[in-house]
C-alpha cells in the first residue's frame, strides 16, 4: 500500500514538474503577440492573450516553487500521459485565446484552429490572414512550438533527466524510433532544437535581405520551417510573392522535413551513415523523382518549357512532401495526374525526426522493403535475410512497428473519412476523403482540388471534434491518441 | 521440371476445352448458332494445342517434382491464359467484338469481380451469358483446386499450387489428402450451389435465371442476365434469398464441414465467423439509420432489405444491385468503400483484405500499443486459442502493405490515361483488387467501364487477377527472384 501511495506521489510530481515547464514556456512564448497586440492597439486578443500568459508562467512558477521536483524513473504509461494531457490542455487554453480574441468565433471552430496551430496544420476556419495582426503572430508561434514539441523544449531545459526524458519525449517526437545520436539523448534534444531555432533565424534574415516586411518574415520564419502552411499570408495561398521569397520559403520547409537529428549529426561530423544511404537521400532522391514526372506531364500537356515549370514543380512538391500545404504555383491548372501525385506525396510525407507528417520515408522506404522481403520468402521460405535502413539493421519489431504504423496510418484516414461523411448532406465522399486526408497528413490542403485551401465551415462541431483528433493523431503518430481510448491506459497497475 | 509444367498447361487446356462445352451445348438448345460456332472454334483452340502437348511431352503429372517457384508460374500463367482463351467466345460470336474488352470481362469473370464493360446484358445470347456466369463459378473456388480435386494425383505439392490460389492466408485440411480436401470443398460449392436455384425457383425465377445467378451468388461474383441487375426480379423474396447465399458464400467453407462434424455450436465460435457476423449486423444497422435519417427512406422494411442486401453484396465481395448505392449519403457510401477494403472471410470465395487479417491487425495495434506503454511486456497475439507466429504475424502485415501498395499505385497508372476522376479511378481499381465489381460515381452499380481505354482495361484485368491470386502469387512475376532464383 505504501509502495502504490509512493508511486502514486512520484507519478504525480513528475507530471507537475513537466506540465509546469510547458506551461512556463507557453507563457512566455505568448508575451511577443501580447506586445505586438498592445502596440498596435487591438484590444481584443489584447486581454485573453495577457491573462493567459501570465496566468500561465504565474501557475507554472507555483507549480514548480511548491512542489518537490525529484520523482525519479516513471513508467512510459506516465510519460504518455503527461503528452497527452499536457497537449490536450494547451490545446484547450490556446483555444481560449481564439475564441475571445477573434469576433463570432465559437468553441469549436476556436479549437479547430488551436489544434490547426500546434499539429501544423496549414488549415483553419477562422481565416488567419484576416484576424488581428497579434493574433497571426500568436498563430505562427504555436506553429512554431507545435512543430518542435512542447514537451521537447520544455524537457531540455530540465535540470535532472532522471525520470528517462528520451521516453518522455519519445511520445511527441515524430519517428523517434530513427533518431540518430552521437552522444546522450539529452545532448541531441538540445542540439535539434539549436538546429531548428538557428534556421529560423537564418531564414528571417533572409526574408528580411529579400524585401519582406520584419513582422510578416518573423511570422514567415516560424510558420514555414515547422511545416505548417503559412496561414497568415492568404491563408497559405502565397503565388502573389517574390520569385527570391518563394525560393527561401521553399529551402527552409524543405530543411525542417529533413531528418534534423542526422544533419546535427552531419554538422558536428560525426555522422555514421553515408549520405547517399540516409533517409534523407531517399527523400531528396523522392522529391526530384516526383518534381520531374509533375513537370514532364505538365510541359507535354501544355506544351510549356521544362525547365520554368520543373522550377514551380520543385516548389509545389516540397510543399507537400513536407506536409506544409501552402500553395505556391498555380497547381489548380495541373492535369489530374499530378495532382493525384502530389496528394500521394502528402501520404509519404517527411522524414522522421523532422516537424513534418504524413508516414515518414523511413517507415514508407521500411514498408516498400518488407513487400519484396515478403515476395523474396514465397520462394525461398527458409531463407534468412535481413533488412536495411539508413545503413542499419532492422530489428524485427522495427519492421513490424513501420508496417503497422503505416497500415494504421492508412486505417485512420478510411475511418476519418468515414465518421466526417455523417456530417455531410449536400456534398459527396469527395469531401469525407478530402478533408480526411488533409487532417491526418497534417498538409490542411484538400486532395480533389489541390489549390484551393480548405475550409471546415461547413462541418458540425463534432466533426470539428473527430478533424482536430485526426490532426492530432498525425502529429503525435496515432498511438497516444488511441491510448486515450484505452482501458489498458486508464486502469491502475494492479487492475490491469 | 519444363515437362511437368507443359504438360500441367496441356491438362489446363483440355479442362478449359472441356467447360467451354457446356455453354456450347446450351447454345445448341437455344439455337443460337454462331455462338455454338464460336465455342466450337474456341474449344478446338484449346483443345488441340492441350492434346498436341500431352502427346508430345508424355511427362508425369506430379507436381512433387516442381519447386516452388514454378507453382507459382503455373498458378498466374494459367489464370491470365483463362482469361485470354475465355475471351475467345465473346469475339468470335461478336457479343463483345473488341478483344481487349472480352479480355477484361473474361478477367472480371474468372477472378470473380463482376466489373463489366456491357451496357446490356438483356440482348445478349443466353449461351454467351451462361458462358459469363461459369467462368465466374470456376473462378469463384479456383481453377486450380478445381483441376486437384478432378486429379488426385497431381502430388504431395498440390497444395501449394493451390495454395497460390485460395482466398486467405490459410488452407485448413478436411481430409488426410490435399485433393480430398479440394474434392469436399467442391462438393460443398455444388451443395449450396443446387439449394440456391431450388430457393431462387421458389420464388418463381426462370430455371435458366435461377442457374446463372446461383452459379454467380456462390462465387461471389455478381454477374447477372439482365441489365437492371437483381432489381429486374422486384422481388423482396429473391432479395433476401440472395442475401442469405451471398452470406453463406463469404462463410469459410471449411466451416460447412466442421459444422457437419461437430456441430454449428463449434462453427459459430470461430473468431472469424464472428467477426464477420458481427460487421455485417453493424454495418446493416448503421444504413438503416442513415437512410431514414438521410436517405430518404420512409418505410423501415425496404431500408432494412437494402441495406442488408448492399451491406451483403459488398462485404462478400459480389457485387450485385438493387438500387444505385452511388446516390445513397455519403456516411453509407464511406461504409461501403470500408467494407470492400475488409471484404469476408478467408477459404470463401470472397475477395478484398479478408476478415481474418482485420482482426489480427487490429489485435497488433492493441499490441503494439501496449508494447510502447509496457516496453517489457511479454504477451501473445492468439487467434482461436491459439499463438499466432510472429512469421504468420509478418506475413499478414505484409499483405496488408502490399495491398495499400498495389491500390496506390494502380490508382496513379489508371490516373495516367487521364479517364475518370480521382474517386472514380480510386474505387475502380479498389472494387478491382477487392474483386467485388461497381465503384462510385462514374463506375457505380447502374454504369460500366466501357469508357476506359484498352491500357486501362488490361491494368484493371491484371489488377483482378492479382486480388484473386492474394497480390503475391502474382507480383512475384515482377521481381528479380522470381526469374533469377539464384539471385539472395
């Protein structure tokens, strides 16, 4: 009984000390919207913004100052559900901040675009390039913490990690099970993050040297390297920019879909693999295959020269590949061919590791391996061979693991699709897949009319509910989000 | 080893010469002359080359000797040599002039699929249309099972040639040898078979119509005689009585036996079964609901035949239509396209992922997902009691994956030819590699898919072939190992 109480206590100091961090940093990320929105005068985002910032690091610096922050090793049960719940509750507060900050919007559509934010998703019902200058600023920055994880930023800046962080993390961290690391995790937690801020920076400087205005290049810096669609110029339709923007937009979408724990490795030289055998030379050999057959098809159908649209095919596919989903051509003239293309690429999505979605090259590069293993085995059956990956081994279960995972990945778009097509009476499936697929890829572009930006105004709220949990189920890869719904994952320990 | 496959393919042939008398002697009743001409000259096509291979390779037929790589040659050789030489009639009696589209019916027919390139079936010879309807029942168990139950001295290897064949990942033995086996599970396909045209005759069906709907219902192939389909009968009776088979026919066959030997009780605790039961009762009840919540229905008795007719027809794989589910609400569609990924059981004549590999897929996410919770959990996935092996496991992931794979990718060849639109190229090569027949929208139940070009046609027939032929029996053609064995 003594042993369960202790436990008990442990498990709940370790999610405070987490859940404080995350509510610290959520505070103080909401301070720049709070000045930009005091500037500028606009007192409606003004006063849910502020009241939730300080009340955040306020509750956070309690939480810390009055509990005992050593709880030791937790089981993963616990690491799961701090994710979970620390998501669903900054999910819930974010929401908060639209629903009072924007005019006419409810509770659904507000948590539809908190959920938009934080997954990156590059969709919304609210219209994010017309709300409130602070609040796009607000908007770009959960992208921005969305795509690196709360709990990531938070938990490097921990002073013990003896709770086991890597498992903490490993819930939020997309394909985590292909980090690659030199040293102790911590170290490359701490160093994906310096990469992912250090480009940011990289990326505003650029903006800024390209002509783009400082406050829009900060919104553009921190939307576009977490892959999350640019909602704040036209809602992510951005044709209208500079030739030189366009480019910086698309490098620095493309670096954050690359596997950012392979190029700190590449950085500090001490990568292991070679280069050409990476997942990240797969999904570069990817998106060249495919900005190659998108713009052959496009310059023999209308009869255009390869090489101007091989340059808008490169753009367009790197906006899908990497699950960002703004569009940057005039791909709605495309054949059909090369949109079902590049809605396929929004299946396969980024690398892992990285702030896109979608499956992952690894998982994908894994799956397509097993299939000829598996064809391999119908005539040699007693064969004994192995798999490789990144110039690795393949364990047995990380085959299973990326075959189910895409399998699953697949299962919850069908089943998406099919719990959206309750809602629908005018419209026909289109729809129901549509959206399904723009929600669990995280891409927020539609799959029919690739060019047109998607609106969820026609959905209930419960539809709101079942895309926001399909965004959420992308972007933290599914299991948690099943775990919610588990009784395995509620139970005590003795009753399970 | 080539002496034993030439002479396999010289049996094929004489077996196919051989059904193909039965639609001639049908079009000698009906006085349908030229098409008692075509199968006589599409019979003799067959036939002779058989014979000449018999006489001059005078090998043993044992399939002991052949390695496993040739079962699988002869197994997607011979389906794609069914479909070309069933296409035979079709041209030659000028029923379907083009040879690309015969090919594709002959295909739809054989594999079980139902697709159809006719816009109408109702002026069409009635030995043409039986002809239509039996190669839809030789598919529906296998051609291959078919030729081991007929010769029982085919081998010891026998079963992994029809193995190559049998919808689902397992084959249970019934008898000690594999060819008794293949005998009961045709005895139990002509059994149920003869009890549907007796049920169907019931209902006051013609003997000609109650026989070549039979011989699609158990096959699950959901060709019909007329154009209008089973709403041609406006018969809720004949409805029903459809619906029952179909159900039946997506049963595992070895279930009939078990439940002869040791009763319904031990058939209806088969994990499958119940799965199968149990989806088809949801998925009933879920349309009811959405038609007379959204579909425009106001009597509860029609809904419920509908539903439970389409819910059957897709689930099974068939195909068949009483109404044009394409106009439905998007909720029922979205449960029909779920269905035909799932489709029903294994060892049935169904098509589509099958029921099994859904519930060990989802018992694996259940796993798994205690695996990432639990890291040191040691626990088995079971199936029926019993531990199910992590290569079993492998196995039917990687099915799973192949099929995801395969639908993709044929999805974008078919989008290639630039026909269609992407939901309608989307459900055509799914209805394909599920082999249950109508898509939506412009491949639904009331239309065909005559506008496809003839590149997609052939893509859509290879695309049957392949769900039949469970997508590995037939990809392994298109792999390295399979024409360089020596290549590991």
């Amino acid at each position: 009984m003594k042993i369960k109480k202790k436990r008990r206590s442990a498990n709940r100091r370790f999610f405070l000390n987490i859940f404080a961090l995350v509510l610290i940093v959520y505070g103080i990320a909401a301070l720049p919207p709070v000045g930009v929105a005091a500037f500028l005068g606009e007192t409606a985002p003004l006063l849910p913004l502020g009241i939730i910032s300080a009340t955040c690091i306020a509750a956070g610096f309690m939480i810390r100052h009055f509990t005992d922050m050593h709880s030791g090793e937790v089981r993963h049960r616990i690491n799961f559900a701090t994710t979970i719940i620390t998501w669903l509750f900054i999910l819930f507060i974010s929401s908060v901040v639209y629903y009072f900050g924007c005019e006419g919007a409810t509770l659904a559509d507000s948590l539809f675009e908190a959920t938009a934010s934080l997954t990156t998703t590059g969709t919304g019902d609210l219209g994010i390039s017309s709300v409130p200058v602070s609040l796009q600023l607000w908007h770009s920055i959960l992208n921005w913490l969305g795509g690196a994880g709360l709990i990531l930023i938070a938990a490097c800046y921990l002073q013990s990690w003896s709770f086991s962080g890597h498992s903490l993390i490993s819930a939020e961290l997309p394909g985590n099970e292909y980090l690659q690391s030199s040293s102790s995790y911590r170290i490359t937690y701490r160093n994906i993050l310096k990469l992912y801020a250090a480009l940011t920076m990289i990326q505003f400087v650029l903006l800024i040297i390209a002509g783009m205005p400082a406050l829009t290049s900060v919104m553009t810096s921190l939307s576009n390297i977490s892959t999350a669609g640019l909602q704040h110029i036209n809602n992510g339709v951005i044709t209208q920019l500079s030739m030189p923007v366009k480019v910086i937009i698309t490098l620095f979408a493309f670096a954050g879909s690359l596997n950012l724990s392979f190029i700190v490795l590449l950085i500090i030289r001490k990568a292991r693999s070679p280069i050409l055998r990476s997942e990240s030379f797969n999904y570069v050999l990817r998106l060249l295959i495919v900005s190659l057959f998108i713009a052959a098809m496009i310059a023999v159908s209308s009869r255009r020269d390869f090489f101007p649209v091989l340059g808008d095919s490169v753009m367009q596919t790197v906006s899908f590949l990497s699950t960002s989903g703004y569009i940057i051509t005039d791909c709605v003239e495309w054949p059909l061919i090369c949109k079902i293309t590049i809605v396929f690429c929004g299946f396969i999505g980024a690398c892992a590791v990285s702030t896109g979605g979608g499956i992952k090259t690894a998982r994908v590069d894994i799956a397509a391996r097993t299939v000829s293993f598996g064809l391999f085995l119908n005539i040699h059956p007693r064969a004994v061979r192995t798999i490789r990956s990144d110039n690795k081994f393949v364990r047995q279960d990380q085959i299973l693991s990326a075959n189910l995972y895409m399998a699953l990945f697949m299962a919850v778009f069908i089943v998406g699709a099919f719990l959206l097509s309750f809602d629908i009476k005018e419209a026909s499936i289109f729809d129901a897949l549509n959206y399904s697929h723009a929600m669990i890829t995280n891409t927020g572009t539609s799959i029919c009319e690739v060019g047109v930006q998607s609106s969820a105004a026609q959905f209930s709220a419960l539809s709101k509910i079942i895309m926001s949990l399909e965004m959420l189920c992308g972007r933290l890869e599914i299991y948690p989000v099943i775990m919610l719904f588990s009784r395995s994952f509620w139970r005590s320990e003795k009753r399970r | 080893m080539k002496k034993i496959i030439l002479g396999f393919f010289g049996y094929f042939l004489i077996l196919l010469a051989g059904c193909m008398t039965i639609p001639l002697l049908l079009a000698l009743v009906y006085g349908e002359g030229h098409c008692a001409r075509a199968f006589v000259v599409s019979i003799l096509i067959a036939l002779v080359p058989g014979i000449l291979i018999r006489l001059t390779t005078h090998a043993s037929l044992s399939a002991s000797k052949l390695k496993l790589r040739y079962s699988y040659f002869i197994v997607t050789a011979s389906w794609i040599i069914a479909s070309i030489l069933g296409a035979l009639p079709y041209v030659i009696s000028g029923s379907i002039p083009d040879f690309i589209d015969a090919v594709f019916e002959t295909a739809s027919g054989f594999t079980t699929t139902g697709s159809t390139i006719l816009p109408d079936m109702d002026s069409l010879p009635k030995s043409i249309l039986f002809w239509r309807s039996l190669t839809q029942w030789l598919g529906g168990m296998g051609i291959i099972v078919l030729f081991v139950a007929l010769l029982p001295d085919f081998g010891i290897k026998s079963r992994n040639i029809a193995g190559a064949e049998t919808p689902g990942p397992t084959i249970t033995k019934i008898s000690s040898r594999f060819s008794g086996t293949a005998r009961m599970l045709y005895m139990a396909y002509v059994v149920l078979t003869v009890a549907e045209v007796v049920f169907l005759l019931f209902g006051g069906m013609s003997l000609y119509d109650a026989v070549n709907h039979a011989l699609t219902t158990m096959a699950t192939g959901g060709y019909s005689t007329h154009t209008a389909g089973i709403a041609y009968f406006d018969s809720t009776y004949i409805t029903w009585v459809f619906t029952v088979f179909m159900f039946l026919a997506g049963t595992n066959f070895n279930l009939f036996f078990v439940a002869f030997q040791s009763g319904p009780r031990k058939a209806f605790s088969d994990e499958e079964f119940r799965f199968y039961a149990v989806s088809v009762l949801i998925a009933i009840v879920l349309i009811v609901i959405n038609l007379m919540t959204q579909g425009g229905y106001d009597s509860f008795g029609q809904a419920l035949t509908d539903s439970a007719f389409q819910v059957v027809t897709v689930i099974t794989t068939t195909g068949y239509a009483t109404v044009d589910f394409s106009l439905w609400p998007a909720f029922s569609q979205m449960l029909l396209i779920l269905l035909m990924f799932t489709g029903a059981s294994s060892s049935s004549t169904a098509g589509g992922i099958k029921e099994i590999r859904v519930l060990v897929f989802i018992r694996m996410i259940k796993y798994e997902a205690k695996r990432i919770l639990h890291t040191n959990i040691v626990e088995d996935i079971r199936y029926n009691g019993k531990k199910m092996l992590p290569e079993t496991l492998t196995f039917i992931l990687t099915f799973i994956t192949t099929y995801i794979i395969t639908l993709i990718a044929a999805t974008f060849l078919l989008s290639l030819t630039g026909a269609g639109n992407l939901v309608t190229n989307f459900t055509a090569v799914l209805t394909c590699i599920s082999n249950v027949g109508p898509g939506l929208d412009l491949v639904g139940p009331v239309c065909n898919f005559s506008f496809y070009s003839g590149f997609a046609k052939i893509l859509l027939s290879l695309v049957m072939i392949a769900g039949r032929l469970e997508l590995s029996t037939f990809m392994l053609f298109f792999t390295s190992y399979f024409w360089r064995p020596e290549k590991v």
